[in-house]
C-alpha cells in the first residue's frame, strides 16, 4: 500500500500495528534521519560500525500548513512535531563510538536515560537532560557510556528546539552519562 493521508482522527477498535521487514530499518554507517524513511519504525544499530558513526536528527519543523493547502491538513507538511524514532542495540558496538545528535540549529535533549550497569552490580542510574543543559547529544560507547546490547532509547519532536528522550542504555564498569554538548 502506498503512503496514505486521512483527515481527521482515525480509529480502531481491533488495534493498529506495523509489521514486516520495513518495519526494522538497520544503519551501520553515519546517516541523517528521515521521518519518511526512519519516523515510527525501529532503528537497528550495533556491532562493528565504523569509527564514530552518527545519526543526525532533522531539524524541528513547528510550522503550520499555508492557507494554500487547502482543507484538512496538508499531507505533504514539512512539520515534524510527534514524529518517533526508536533506536536499538541488538548487539553490543565493539569498535566505535555511537553518536545521536541533533543538527546544531538550538534543538535539545530533555528527557531522561537510565544506565544499567551491565557486568557486575546491574546498578542503576537516571540521567536527566534539561533543556538549561544545553545537551545536544547522546554519546554510546559500547561501555560506560551505553550501546551494550539492549539499549533502547525512543526520541519524540515535541515542541520548537525540544526533543523528548527515554530509553535505557545498558553499559559496563562505572556508568556514565552520555548526554553531552557539541
């Protein structure tokens, strides 16, 4: 089926769900994300990447549709707000450094992340970003700082220069933060 727009609300009492291999897209290598392309389904990365790979978020588009696109809304908006991207660890990164990062116009990190200590105490530990941290990127080092296998974290566009992070981003030794500033 080709990419559909509906108006207005849509309902289902049975449920929605998406499944299928493009339901998992894997990236081994820096890439810039695409709500069409990346938005709503599962980002897979880990192992071997190459050296420092970074996913760049799109910059946060808030604008509203013209008043020459005519009734409803425009299904070929360049606003981004609510789009979801999931990123997953199958596989502990071994040779690299895991970058997320936003795209440098003033879009944040706000949220937190939890970092479990992996290979000894599985202790645990919140790391909150807030937008007076000025973070603008989360560092996975297949150690301290995350990317053993299991780590998850979901990033939400929510509002202009806000980007809304969870997850869990599992390490080993002496956990770390891996928020920081460009």
């Amino acid at each position: 089926m080709a990419r559909t727009t509906f108006q207005g609300p849509v309902r289902s009492l049975g449920g929605i769900y998406q499944q299928g291999p493009a339901s998992v897209v894997t990236i081994t290598s820096s890439t810039t994300l695409d709500p069409v392309a990346h938005g709503g389904r599962i980002i897979s990365v880990g192992g071997a990447l190459a050296a420092t790979t970074t996913l760049t978020l799109p910059t946060i588009n808030t604008s509203s549709n013209p008043i020459t696109s005519g009734p409803g809304q425009d299904p070929s908006t360049s606003n981004n707000l609510g789009v979801v991207y999931t990123i997953w660890v199958p596989t502990t990164i071994t040779t690299s450094t895991l970058k997320i990062a936003t795209n440098g116009t003033g879009d944040l990190f706000v949220g937190d992340l939890l970092g479990v200590d992996t290979d000894s105490s599985n202790a645990l530990v919140a790391y909150t970003a807030l937008a007076a941290n000025s973070f603008d990127n989360i560092n996975l080092n297949g150690g301290t700082t995350g990317g053993v296998a299991g780590t998850q974290i979901q990033i939400v566009a929510v509002a202009a220069n806000t980007y809304m992070v969870k997850g869990v981003v599992n390490g080993s030794g002496v956990v770390a933060t891996p928020f920081s500033t460009t």
